[in-house]
C-alpha cells in the first residue's frame, strides 16, 4: 500500500500518534476516567490533517 508520504512522513505520524496518546494515558492517569470520544475524534482528525499536508507538501514542492 502506497500512501505517497513517504519514510519521513510516516515518522512523523507514528510520532505525533504516540505524543497523542500518550497525552491520552496521562488524562486517564490523572483523572482516574477514559477519556471520551472528542479525544479519539480529535486524534483521528489532527492525524489526518497532517497527512494531507504532508501529501501536499511532498506533490508541490516549492520552485527553486
């Protein structure tokens, strides 16, 4: 599977899911509840958010 974002860009959101969720074990952790939904959606979207910028980035790069 080709998603065309290439090494860097997968790095960058296997890093970015693991800050996330690691924000997410420490809500859990502190306040003693799971953390909702919005907080899976809200990772979801800034995951995908960042996905499509890399794409575009990596499809226009900038003239030289």
């Amino acid at each position: 599977m080709r998603l065309g974002i290439g090494r860097t860009g997968v790095a960058i959101l296997v890093a970015l899911f693991v800050i996330l969720g690691a924000e997410d074990v420490y809500v859990w952790a502190v306040a003693g509840t799971v953390p909702g939904v919005e907080f899976f959606l809200a990772l979801v979207f800034v995951l995908a958010v960042v996905f499509v910028a890399i794409r575009e980035a990596r499809a226009h790069p900038p003239s030289r």
